[in-house]
C-alpha cells in the first residue's frame, strides 16, 4: 500500500481533528441538556486526542509534536496540592466544574458556557496530570485519572477492576439539591468533571486550530 505524502497526512489528521471537535461540541450539548452518559464520549474523546500510551499516539501529537505545549485555559479549581499546607490539612472538596440548576424541569445541568475571562492559563502537559478532584474521605484525582477512569471503567470497557481511591470517589454522594420539596440525584462528579475538562479543550481547539480542512 502507496504511504501518503506529508502534505497528505497533515490533511488527514486535520480531517479527524475537526471530526473529533464537533463530538466534543455535540456531547457538551447534551450535558447541558442533563444527559450524563454524554460524559462517556467526552472522555474517550479526550483520550484520544491527548492520553499517549507506548501502542498509540494521540491525535494532537500527529498534528503537533509539541501539543503538550500547548496553552489551555482551566477554571480556578482549588485543590490541597495547590494549598499551603496548613490549609490543605482543612480541604475537604474540591469539585472542577460549574452546575445549572433548572428549576422548573427540577434538574441540574452541565454549564457549558461559563465564564471564562478569569481562567488560569497553563501547559496542555500539566493539565492533564494536575489534581483537580477532590471529595471527602478521598485522595486527590488528576484529570488524567477522571478522564480515563470514566473512558476505561464506565464507557470503552466498563471495567470494574479500578483503585480502592477511584471506586470511593464514584461511591461517593458529597453534594445533594433540593428544589422545593423534590431531591435531586446526588451530583455525578467524576462525570461533570470529565464535562468541564471537554469545554476547556474544546476552547483550546476553537483557539489554537482556528481553520477549516478543504475535503
């Protein structure tokens, strides 16, 4: 089989690139319309454009060697790594994403649009292994271990063999709303974490890959 040109492969991998951003964007959608299970495309979405492994590289990487590089903007999630440590000693939860709570419908939502204008700005490379959640009784999990504890063990293999850490994080019940007189279902954090981590790199595509692929 003829091996393409780089001028080829370049085009393909864009191609695939612009393919992936809009399940990023379709997915988001459908968080902010309350549907969870979205949160299982977004993080094998995100595992296959940033998670390298020594069998796979990751689509970024083929269009950017140094896509770790990269500047992304993060929300000003607190975590104990990041405290000093007499406060880290009193950190009990650090939750990275931001709720909508539809009264009405007596729902709660992904916000997919927030405010973004006082977001941290760092490397791609220390995004995905920074700690960022955080709940009680319960070590610190990057987004690394978000992302691809929900593509591994609840979406691409539903996988039940996980860390005795990651199994009480998803045990765990930290926060409950109530509207009215109703009680909502107690907030899935690790999968509104993977929301959140999939409109920051979604904002990262729409910031450093502007253009768009003549096919």
């Amino acid at each position: 089989m003829a091996k393409m040109s780089t001028a080829d492969r370049r085009k393909f991998f864009l191609i695939r690139l612009e393919d992936h951003r809009q399940i990023l964007r379709d997915a988001i959608g459908a968080m902010t319309e309350g549907k969870l299970s979205a949160a299982l495309t977004i993080a094998t979405t995100i595992r296959t454009l940033v998670h390298e492994t020594g069998r796979t590289v990751p689509l970024l990487k083929s269009i950017q060697p140094d896509y770790l590089a990269l500047t992304i903007r993060e929300g000003p999630w607190a975590t104990a790594e990041s405290l000093s440590p007499l406060n880290r000693k009193v950190m009990l939860m650090s939750l990275p994403f931001a709720v909508q709570i539809h009264h009405a419908e007596q729902r709660l939502s992904l916000n997919s649009k927030p405010d973004m204008s006082e977001y941290l700005h760092c490397s791609l490379g220390t995004w995905w292994i920074k700690p960022v959640l955080k709940v009680f009784g319960c070590a610190s999990l990057t987004r690394k271990e978000v992302v691809l504890g929900v593509a591994d063990k609840e979406g691409a293999h539903v996988d039940d063999d996980m860390s005795e850490n990651y199994r009480r994080v998803l045990e765990s019940q930290p926060i409950r709303f109530t509207i009215g007189d109703a009680d909502l279902e107690p907030i899935n954090v690790t999968r509104f974490a993977v929301g959140q981590a999939g409109i920051e790199l979604l904002d990262l595509l729409d910031r450093s890959f502007a253009f768009r692929i003549d096919v």
